[in-house]
C-alpha cells in the first residue's frame, strides 16, 4: 500500500485539537471564537477542491495540482490556519526558478453558494451525501 497523503503540522499546531477532524475521505476544521490557541498544517491536496460552509453560505475554491512539481512547506498545495478570529484556507503552486522578466501564475476559482443546509452530521458518508451534488453543480469531481 501507497501512503495516501503527507499531513504537515506547523510546530505550535496539537494534532489532537478538537477542532481538527481528520477522516478518510475529509479532513474537517472548525474555526471557534473560544481562547484556543492557533494551528496550521498543509497536505498535497490532488482533489482540486476545498469548502468552507459560514452559517449557510458555503464558499468553494478550486485550484490546480500538477503531478510531479515541488510544492512549498515539505510538498504542500493547500494549507490552512486558524485562530479564534479567523479560519484561512490557502493554496500554494509549484516552486518555479524564473529568469529576470519572467513570470508565472497560480489560478484559484471562487464560489459562494447561498441558503446551504448544513450537513447533517460530520460522519464521512453524510458529508459524502451532503457535498457531491454541490459540486456536481459546480462541475468539480467528487470526493
């Protein structure tokens, strides 16, 4: 068996802070306003796709994964962070070496979808059920 993807914490970050949930097909984070401290981690992300669901907008962003590149932080595409004021979700291309006048882009897609239900439960199948028509509507791939 092949690993299925690399999980880099940042140093001050608990991997057993409760608001982090990592599953098999998702990887859950829940900003609260409580005094918890801040945390930060990054993958490689070849889904193409992150969501983050505020009362009843949901807001998507996709952005590419090209196969074989090197990507910044030890191989991340996507990186978040989060403190009791703020949740960010952020992703990150390939390192590219450019000659003087070159240059390069990194292209992300932004979505806001209005009147979301939330998800019945956290659990991975209801998320499954929950997520794939909204991005079916979107004309992302399925988790």
């Amino acid at each position: 068996l092949l690993p299925r993807r690399a999980i880099i914490p940042w140093p001050y970050t608990d991997m057993t802070d409760p608001r982090l949930r990592f599953g098999w097909k998702f990887i859950t984070v829940r900003q609260t306003r409580d005094a918890a401290g801040p945390a930060k981690f990054g993958l490689l992300h070849r889904e193409r796709w992150v969501a983050y669901l505020n009362g009843t907008t949901l807001f998507v962003k996709t952005f590419d994964y090209e196969e074989g590149e090197t990507y910044p932080d030890l191989g991340c595409n996507f990186e978040t962070y989060l403190d009791s004021g703020m949740l960010e979700i952020e992703s990150l291309g390939p390192l590219r070496t450019l000659a003087p006048g070159a240059s390069t882009s990194h292209t992300e897609e932004w979505v806001l979808l209005d009147n979301v239900p939330q998800p019945a439960s956290l659990k991975e199948e209801e998320l499954a059920h929950w997520i794939a028509p909204l991005l079916e509507q979107l004309g992302v791939t399925r988790p």
